[in-house]
C-alpha cells in the first residue's frame, strides 16, 4: 500500500479510538453509561472493520483497550470493553455463520457469559470481597444470577442494534463519509 493510501485507515483508526476512549472516560463519569459507554466504542471498531477491514479493526481495538486500561479510572468499564464489548463486533460475523440460529445464540451467549464470568472472576481475585453472613451470600448469588440474566437480554439486543447500526453506516453514513472526504 502506498504511502498516501494509508493516511485514510490510519486517520480512522486513530479518530476511533480516540472516541472510543472518550466514551468510557464518560462511561466512568455517568455510572447509567458503565456498560453503554464501552458498547458504543465496539460500534466504533465495527465501523472501522467496515472502512479499513479486520487488521486494522483489531489494531484499533488493542489501542482503544490499553489506552481505556490506562486513562478510564472506572477499570470496570474498561475491562467490559477488552473482555467484550470492544472486539464483539470483529467475531460477530463468524457466530453469524453458525447454523442452525439456536445453535448460534447459544454461542453468542457462551461468550457473553464466559467473557463476564472471566471479568469478574479476575476481579474477585484481585479485590477479594469480605466474608459475610449466609444469608447475605445467598442474596448475593441470587443477585448475580438475576443480573446475568439481565446482561444476557442486552446482550441479545446489543447484537441485533449492531446489526442495524452497520447497515445504517454503510447505507447512509459511508456514502456521504466518502463524498465527504473524496474518497472513492
């Protein structure tokens, strides 16, 4: 690739990664955004899987994910973006080719789940909680279960949103991206 060729993938990444970092500093800002922040980076890194293709979408999710282990003082919202949210939409199109669709989602929420169990088990051993009454571990496990289920439904929902918000991108937003920047 020429020179000049390769300003356009190095300017995209760079302008993603740089928002994307900036949506989970604000993610650790406004606590409703913990988890919505780190998503709309991994659309970011979708996009630019679209524009430059996977090797330079991967790049830019490494970037974006040390940079947000460095700089977001919400380590939570960061890890959710390296252990998932950040690379989801880079492996989203090989699940998408699972057959039969059951078999598929279950795949996808295998990662989900063990992306999340892999989190917080890494944060477990590193800030070990106190040891509490049974009742209130029983809560607790009940709690966490309520919540996974939860997660799993937004989860299921982020991916069918990536899904459209790609289409959209590349219906409206790349034509005129393109146009925009006199790119072919």
């Amino acid at each position: 690739m020429k020179r000049n060729q390769q300003s356009w993938p190095v300017a995209l990444c760079g302008m993603a990664v740089a928002v994307s970092v900036v949506l989970m500093l604000l993610g650790a800002i406004i606590p409703v955004a913990m988890f919505i922040a780190p998503a709309a980076g991994g659309i970011l890194i979708g996009a630019v899987a679209v524009e430059c293709g996977p090797r330079w979408a991967w790049t830019a999710y490494g970037a974006a994910g040390l940079l947000g282990l460095f700089v977001v003082p919400d380590k939570e919202t960061a890890l959710f973006f390296v252990f998932l949210l950040g690379y989801y939409p880079l492996v989203k199109p090989r699940l998408d080719r699972i057959r039969p669709a059951p078999l598929r989602v279950g795949a996808k929420l295998l990662l989900c789940n063990g992306a999340v169990l892999l989190l917080y088990g890494l944060l477990y051993l590193l800030f070990p909680a106190g040891q509490g009454s049974d009742a209130f571990q029983l809560a607790a496990v009940a709690l966490a279960a309520v919540t996974l289920a939860i997660g799993n439904a937004a989860f299921l929902l982020f991916d069918r949103a990536l899904v459209n918000l790609l289409r959209v991108y590349k219906l409206l937003w790349q034509p005129r991206l393109h146009k925009m920047l006199g790119k072919r």
